[in-house]
C-alpha cells in the first residue's frame, strides 16, 4: 500500500476545509457547519446580535475553547508587556512560555476554525493590578483553573473524535500551567476549591458557569451559547 | 493505493462499511493524531483494524476496560507514594504535596473500583496497594523498574525509595505516563457524560501532579536536572524527561516521552506560531494503553 499519500496530506498542513473533512466532520457536516457561520442559525432560529453566539454541535465547543485561550493569551502578553512590580528573571520565562503555549492554542483554534470562527475579542482586565505580583499571579491561577475546568466540563458534548483528542492535548497543559502557577505562590498543587477531597477528581464547570466567569473579562458584547446551555 | 477511493470502492461492495468507519473514522484518526511518522507507520496497522470490525473481531475497547486499565496504573502509582510516605523519605517541605497526590491516587483506585464493582479484572483486584515495609519490591510492583529482569528490585531505580532525587524522578515518570494514559482513552470514552468526565476530571489532576512533581525535582534536586527543566514537556527523549542519572535509568524513561515532539496538531504544523520548543510544549501527546503496558508498566508490574 502506498503510503506516500496520506503522510503527503498530514505533512502540507492541510488547508482548513481539509481538517474539518479528515477530523470526521465529512461533505455533509461541513456543509452544516459552514450553514451555521454564515448565518448565524440554529435550529432555524436567528441568534441574539447583542451577544457572541459560539454556535451549534462541535463549533460551539471550539468557539467556546478558541474564547478562553483568546482570553488566556491576552491576559499573559499583558502580564509580560507591563511586568508587575519585582518580577523574577525566572517568574518572566515562565510566564513568557505560558503566554507562548496560549497564543499557540488560540491560533490553532482560529486557524482549524476558519469562517465559523467568533470574532477576536477584546478584554476586558480592569479588574486586574497588573503591577502587582499577588493580582497578577492569582488571575493566573484563575483562569488556568477555570480552562482546566471548562475543557473536562465540555468534553462529553464533543462529536468528532478528532476534536476531543486535541482538547485532550490541550487540557493537560492548562493543568500543568495552573499546578505551575501554584508552585510561584507558594501554594500546594491544588486545593479543595478546585479538587475534590472524596475523590480526587478535578471540579468541572459546565459552559454555562465558565461563561458567566468569562464575560466578566470580555469588553462589549458577551459570550453566549445557547447550543451549549449557555 | 488511494486511502479514499478504497473506502469508497469497499462502500459499493459493502455498504455498511461506511456506518463502521464513521464517526470515528478510525484510520483517519490516527493519521491526524500523530506526526507523520508515527502516522505512516501505524496506517497499515489501523487499516486493518477497521477489517477486523466490519467482520466479527472487537478493536474498541470496552468502558470496563478502559477502567481496568486505568486502575492499574492508578493502583501502581497508589503502592508507589504508600511506599514511599510511609518510608520516610520526604522531606517536611514537600510532605503537604506529596501527601495531597498520595491521597489522590487511593481516591483515584476506590473512585474507580467504585465504578467498574464487579468488573474489576482479578489481575487488579490481587493487587495490593499496601506500603512495602522493606526493599523496593513485592508480590505485585517492582519500583526500582526492573520487573523485566531476572533480579527482583535491581532496575535502574533501585534507590527510588533511599533517595529523594530518584523518587521524585520515578513519581515523574508515572505522572506523566499517566496523564498520557488518560488522554489516549478518551476517544474511546466520547460522548459519555459521566465516564468521559469523570476521566477528565483524573486526568487533569494528574497532569498537575506531574507538574508540580517537575518543578520539586528542579528545586529540590537541580544536579539531576537540566538548568531549564520544565513542568510542561519540551521537545521527546531525555529533552522531556530530564533524567539521565544512568544509561538504564534514560533506558527505561524515554518511551514515556517518544513522540512528544510532534508540532502538526489537526494537519497544522504549529512550529512556526511561536517557536518549535513552544509547539512541543502546547500540546501532550497521547499514548495507546498497549503501548503503555508494553514499553512502560511491564518495567514495574510484576507478571507473576
């Protein structure tokens, strides 16, 4: 069998209609999934234009992903734009290689997104002291732990196989992030806020609970998924 | 040999084979999964898998099986910090976090035994996670990685519970072999509310673990580990590992890291967004529980 083919397809990084097709989405979906960008509607019913609607079926969960990262990746390349007061030469490569991780994460969204993908948001940080290390680092605590807690809470509404896997990829680095983060402040790697002392199983959020964390960091209009419950 | 064209001509002769190969797509799966590599050589192994389907034989997993692969690796990781606590080798700095990961392995085996009941495999359910009072092996684990050998207790990590670099680095390699465990199930677990979350909800504690563990062996241990060791993984081999205490010890390791430098995510090449060591590090690579069992658990589970 010649193989040639397939590792010819994998190694151009595919063009993004390509992904969709190959991550099982298939002619027919795509053609759902490219139905539910253009115009903005599920079930036949025109989404709300005074919020950002992340969509239906595994667009939603993407988009719901691709918001969080976009929200993660710009929170770090503010915290190492304008670094807080005393900053380590250590603590800055650190969170210089966790803005790093984020932007990858964002745009890999963005680009296996394409057209259906929700518009760049703009942030709103206000509520953060970004010249001091305790509001700097305890956000960062925050969100690592709220993107820990939304990928496990989204993961069973994930259709394609493909695009479970890759949030898989992703989760486990905001979880090494977040344990990261904890190791700066002194702190244990977890704590009963976040982990579940009976069992030791993480805490999940559903979209719902995850959105009305995040929109308190989103300027203009707010993120909304009613295909997520949300 | 076209892949596509030959799925459609099998579709014409069979046409339930599409149903079989979709949504899961398995061979095309696998191909985006992984770098090319790891793609070209697992293509024909996944093709046929899909033949076995269509015709009689199971490749999927079961959810019970699944569990019981996870409750191995959980009930190795249990008896390992039992072990290890109870032998006093942590130091009073780093006794709160290595008690909280010690008692979430035992909570991660009685969640999961919780689940599985009565199918917990008999292999698991022999095996004990109590301390091992003395030497680094017993009827079930070998810890000092040598249960391959002919001598009980003499691998490459003999001193795993006499010295703390070489726990801290053993616990590294569990950690991070279980996270990788997890992820490669959870295609298997798809669409299932409480099972797939559930084993989120493990795996991502475990990756914490490996985190956290990854930073103690750079503060507590910084001549065992390179001076820019992570708590992500950079790049495979010992790049990842960061143990090189011994040819045997590097030996052991480095398949628990082979593949991690993948940069093509989806059919993207993400090396060029930021840099190839960020790409690597974005992104952890999953493992097949065969692969697992065979290159890493074999070392520490004892067959006998």
């Amino acid at each position: 069998m010649k193989t040639t083919t397939q590792e010819t397809l994998v190694e151009k990084g595919m063009a993004r209609r390509s992904f969709l097709k190959f991550a099982g989405a298939g002619a027919v979906a795509a053609g759902v999934l490219a139905t539910a960008a253009s115009c903005q509607k599920h079930g036949g019913v025109v989404s709300d234009p005074q919020v950002v609607d992340l969509g239906t079926g595994d667009v939603a969960v993407l988009n719901f992903a691709y918001a969080l990262e976009q929200l993660e990746a710009a929170f770090y390349t503010q915290v190492i734009a304008t670094p807080y007061a005393n900053m380590t030469t250590e603590e800055k490569t650190l969170l210089t290689e966790i803005r790093d991780h984020e932007i990858i994460h964002r745009e890999f969204f963005k680009t296996a997104l394409a057209g259906n993908a929700i518009p760049a948001l703009t942030p709103n940080f206000t509520s953060i002291t970004f010249s001091d290390k305790a509001s700097v680092l305890g956000t960062a605590k925050a969100f690592e732990d709220l993107g820990v807690a939304a990928y496990n809470g989204a993961g069973y509404l994930i259709q394609t196989t493909a695009y479970l896997e890759l949030a898989g990829k992703i989760v486990s680095v905001e979880a090494r992030h977040a344990a990261l983060i904890r190791n700066l402040l002194g702190q244990n790697l977890a704590d009963d806020t976040i982990l579940d002392p009976s069992n030791g199983l993480e805490k999940h959020k559903t979209p719902a609970e995850v959105l009305a964390i995040a929109n308190k960091y989103v300027s203009g209009k707010p993120l909304a998924a009613p295909a997520l419950g949300a | 040999m076209d892949l596509l064209n030959l799925i459609n001509d099998i579709q014409v002769a069979d046409p339930e084979f599409a149903d079989r190969i979709s949504p899961r797509r398995a061979a095309i799966k696998n191909i985006t999964s992984f770098g090319s590599k790891v793609a070209v050589a697992a293509l024909p192994f996944a093709f046929s898998t899909l033949f076995k389907k269509a015709y009689g034989q199971t490749a999927t997993p079961s959810v019970n099986d699944v569990l019981n692969f996870a409750l191995t690796a959980e009930l190795t990781e249990a008896s390992f910090y039992n072990t290890a606590v109870s032998r006093g080798i942590i130091p009073s700095t780093d006794s709160a976090a290595i008690g909280l990961i010690q008692k979430d392995e035992n909570n991660h085996v009685n969640f999961i035994r919780g689940i599985l009941a009565g199918n917990e495999s008999n292999a698991n359910k022999a095996r004990s996670t109590a301390p091992i009072v003395a030497c680094n092996f017993n009827t079930w684990f070998d810890f000092s990685g040598g249960a391959k050998g002919t001598v009980p207790g003499a691998g490459p990590f003999a001193d795993v519970f006499n010295s703390y670099p070489i726990f801290l680095a053993v616990a590294q390699a569990f950690e991070d072999t279980g996270v990788r465990a997890y992820k490669g199930q959870a295609g298997f677990l798809k669409g299932n509310k409480t099972v797939l979350t559930a084993a989120l909800d493990i795996h991502s504690v475990e990756a914490r673990h490996a985190s956290y563990l990854r930073r103690l062996r750079l503060l507590r241990a910084p001549s065992t580990v390179p001076a820019d060791f992570r708590s992500w993984v950079t790049g495979d081999m010992t790049t990842a590992s960061g143990i090189t205490v011994s040819t045997a010890a590097t030996a052991a390791t480095n398949p628990i890291y082979f593949g991690e430098a993948n940069v093509t995510q989806g059919g993207v090449n993400i090396g060029g967004i930021v840099s190839t060591k960020a790409a690597t590090e974005a992104f952890d690579e999953p493992l097949t529980s065969d692969y697992v069992v065979t290159n890493i658990l074999s070392n520490f589970l004892k067959t006998s």
